[in-house]
C-alpha cells in the first residue's frame, strides 16, 4: 500500500471520481449484514422468490460479502440514475396513460436502451483500477445485479437511499429510477452513513401494484409481480395473472410511476440509456413480427436479449389477448390483423414444438371483448 494513505480521504475522492464516471452517488459499507439474514431467509422460506431457484441455493451467501468474495472488508456502492436524457417533462404520466392504449406495447424504462450491466460493469471497473493506481495491490471484484449479493441492503447501509415500501430504493434527490452496483474490495475503509426512510405512510405503491405482489409494506411476493412474470419465468404465465399483465410485455414500473419521490427522479447524461428504435411507443402487433433474427439484431447489446425470442412472443401474445379483450380504444383493423397475426403464429409454435407459446398464443385467441 502506498505511503500516507489516508482512508477517509481516499473515501472522498473515490466520490469524486465516482461522479466522473457519471455515477449519481458513491457510498461505502461495512460487511457485517447478519441483521439481514432473518429477513432473507423468512423471503425463501415463503417461496417469494418463485422458479428463481438459484435465490435458495446461493442461501446466505448474499448477506455474506466476505463469503462471495474471501478477504473482502469494505464495500464500495454506487448507483447511477438510468432516465433518458431526452425525457420530457410530464413523462411519469405519459407512461401510465399508455398503460391504457392496449394497442401499444410498454417496455419498462430501464430495458429501453444499452444493457445496464455492461454500463455499469464498465464503469465500476475503471473507479475500481483508479483506487488500485491510488493504494496499490488491491483485491476488487465489481458487481451490478450479477451475482449473490444484497444490493439494496448494502446501498440502504451506505447512503445511497432507503428501502422503500416496493423494496426498492428511493433517494430524497433521485426517486427509484437508478441502477446499483458494488466494488468488493479487501481494504478497510470508513462506512457512509445511512438514509432514513421517508415513505411515512405513504401507501401508493402497493394500491397501484396491478397483481398485488406488494403483499405488505416492504414486502414483495415475486411471484405475482409482473416484472418477474414477464423476466424471470420460463414457463407458462398462471392464467389468473395473464390479464392483470396488460399491455406490459417486458417489466413493470407501476409501483415507481405513481411514488412522490419520483418527481425528483434524474435524468441520466449517458446517451447509453436512450430508447432504441421498436422499444419505446410501439404497436404489439409490429414486435410480434419480429423473427428471431430480427429480435437477436434489434435488442443486441440491450437487456432484453436474455429471455429469447419465444419469451418475448409469449408475453407479446398475452399483451395482445389482453388487448382484443380490453374495452380500450384500438381500431378493428388492427385487432383483425392481431388475430391473423395469432392464428399464422399456431403453426410456427407447433413446428418448432414450443407447447408453452401455443398454449399463450391459444389462450390469446380465444379471447374477446
């Protein structure tokens, strides 16, 4: 280690170099989360987290940094608002009114633009070589939603916001719309203090949770919630969940659309997190006539790459069930040309002997207003 080292102040520049590197804040915890663990393991025990089996078989590795990662006694946390910067004003109620154009197919914000593990990634890496070339030899591992770990618990500990009532983190300057990440590293530093909560008794999260997943304050039912429904499962959607999807085909923002904290969400200065063309203000219709390699070419280097091209027909097919069912205004050419669109997909999903995509595009079919 470099002489004179000072750790406090190594903290501070660490921030600055953090905000360089456009993260909105830098914080630091400690590794003892032992507290968490009850919480934690009470989660699994009621099956909250769903088919998402790796949850229970990492266990306590995710309250347990120095486990994850041997030698690790700081944790450096970092979280970076992912809003475009092209924005406009008004745009938390544009978003929900286009919940109720049941033509229009809704992408959550954050899968809009440029993968967020590779922006982060990156950029978590870099701060982690400037503190390398600041105190020498250094043991650091760089994580953004990648790995065992308790995100928003470390970042809650840190600073960086309090968990709110969707079990998100809000921040008094920046809402809920920002991405995390961590630095594992073997060198002690000081702890940032942490945030208070501020819901109070604020209960509009779990009045708009359009599945009630949100079974209480602080308390999240994954099985219900849409963005794993639409992320997350592989299989077939539970038919009691299906039109309680919407016209959402990939994520859920409701809960983070309707929070007061979220009029002080910030606009993100990374072009990386702008809409792609086909993801923002599309029609259902026009994404489920993608081919496959039409899919692996326009979500390249996007989030949504990960669920494969028979997912995304598959809730696209829910959304447009959903839609021919709705008493929304959509033009009956377009939901003629739905139906055909549906029925030409029946044969395609039989010859590729996908049975959960026949059965969604079925179930669309046999819906009507």
């Amino acid at each position: 280690m470099k002489a004179g080292f000072d750790a406090a102040q190594l903290v501070s520049q660490i921030q600055v170099w953090g905000r360089q590197l456009s993260f909105s804040q830098i914080g630091v915890a400690d590794v003892d989360l032992s507290s968490a663990e009850p919480g934690l393991q009470a989660w699994l025990s009621a099956g909250f987290h769903g088919s998402m089996t790796y949850m229970e078989r990492h266990g306590m590795k995710r309250a347990r940094p120095a486990e994850l990662v041997p030698g690790t006694v700081s944790v450096i946390t970092a979280r970076m608002d992912y809003l475009p910067p092209s924005t406009p004003d008004g745009w938390a109620g544009q978003e929900l009114a286009r919940l109720e154009q049941p033509g229009e197919a809704v992408v959550s914000v954050y899968a809009r633009g440029r993968d967020y593990h590779k922006v982060l990634r990156q950029r978590l890496q870099k701060l982690a070589d400037q503190v390398a070339e600041a105190v020498g030899p250094l043991g650091a591992r760089v994580f953004t939603d990648s790995a065992p770990v308790l995100e928003a618990e470390l970042a809650s500990r840190s600073g960086l916001g309090w968990r709110g009532k969707h079990t998100l983190l809000l921040n008094r300057e920046g809402g809920s719309f920002f991405f995390l990440g961590e630095i594992y590293v073997d060198l002690a530093l000081p702890a940032t203090s942490p945030a208070s909560d501020h819901c109070g008794q604020c209960q509009a999260c779990l009045t708009a949770c359009p599945t009630g997943a949100i079974v209480a304050p602080y308390r999240l039912d994954a099985r219900r919630c849409i963005s794993y429904l639409t992320i997350e499962h592989e299989g077939s959607i539970p038919l009691e969940m299906r039109p309680l999807l919407g016209n959402r085909i990939y994520g859920c923002d409701d809960c983070q659309l309707v929070c007061p904290w979220n009029k002080f969400a910030a606009r993100s200065d990374l072009p990386d997190f702008e809409p792609r063309e086909g993801l923002a203000a599309s029609r259902l219709l026009q994404l489920f006539g993608w081919t496959e390699a039409q899919f692996l070419q326009r979500t390249e280097g996007s989030p949504i790459r990960r669920i494969g091209h028979a997912r995304w027909q598959r809730n696209l097919a829910v959304a447009m069930g959903n839609a021919l069912a709705s008493s929304g205004e959509m033009q009956e050419s377009e939901a003629t040309a739905m139906r055909l669109a549906l029925e030409e997909a029946v044969s395609a999903a039989q010859a590729r002997g996908d049975e959960t995509l026949l059965e969604h595009i079925t179930w669309a079919l046999g819906r009507t207003k």
